[in-house]
C-alpha cells in the first residue's frame, strides 16, 4: 500500500508471499512504489518497520533507505 499525502510519501504493509520471496518481487514493488510517488512530484518515501524485524531492514537499506533517527508515535482509537 503506497500513499502520498502532499509532504511525504509512504509505503506501508509491502509483503511478498513466501514461496515467491528472494525472487526479485520486493524489489520491483518499491520501485514501482518510489516511481508512482516520483511521478506525483513526491520529495521523500518514508516507511516504518519493527525495530526487531531486522530481515526487512536489511531490505530497505539495500534498496538504499536510511535510518531517519525518528520515534515513531502511535495511538489507538479503538
Ligand atoms: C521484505 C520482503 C518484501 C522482501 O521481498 P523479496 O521479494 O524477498 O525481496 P527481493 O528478492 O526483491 O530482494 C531485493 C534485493 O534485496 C536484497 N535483500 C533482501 N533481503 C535482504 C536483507 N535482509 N539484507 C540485505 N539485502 C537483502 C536481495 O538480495 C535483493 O538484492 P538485489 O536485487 O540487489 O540482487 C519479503 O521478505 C517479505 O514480504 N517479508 C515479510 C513481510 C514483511 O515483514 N514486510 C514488511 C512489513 S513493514
């Protein structure tokens, strides 16, 4: 799911099935995800991952993401 508000774009829940991971497929999904927001004139993609799921980190910061030294804030409304 990519969505660009106006500020910043963002990329949330992108997953591969199992049986068809390390095949190149998350790859292309965030490239066709940074071309879409490119596109739409959008500056930066941001996303959030567990700080334990160290897999998908190593992921984004091959595809070259980078750590933005955030605290992400969350509240629950129901
Ligand atoms: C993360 C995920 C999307 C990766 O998808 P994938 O299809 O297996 O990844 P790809 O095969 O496209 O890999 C792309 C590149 O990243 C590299 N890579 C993958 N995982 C890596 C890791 N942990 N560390 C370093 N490089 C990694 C691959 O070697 C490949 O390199 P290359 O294109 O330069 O040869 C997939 O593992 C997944 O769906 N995980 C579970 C869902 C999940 O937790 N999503 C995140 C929620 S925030």
């Amino acid at each position: 799911m990519v969505g660009y508000e106006g500020h910043r774009g963002w990329i949330n829940y992108l997953a591969v099935l199992p049986e068809y991971q390390k095949k190149g497929y998350g790859r292309k999904l965030v490239e066709k995800a940074v071309e879409e927001l490119t596109r739409l004139g959008c500056l930066k993609v941001n996303l959030q991952v567990r700080e334990t799921n160290l897999y998908v980190i190593g992921f984004y910061k091959h595809l070259g993401f980078k750590d933005d030294h955030v605290t992400s804030l969350g509240k629950r409304l129901k």
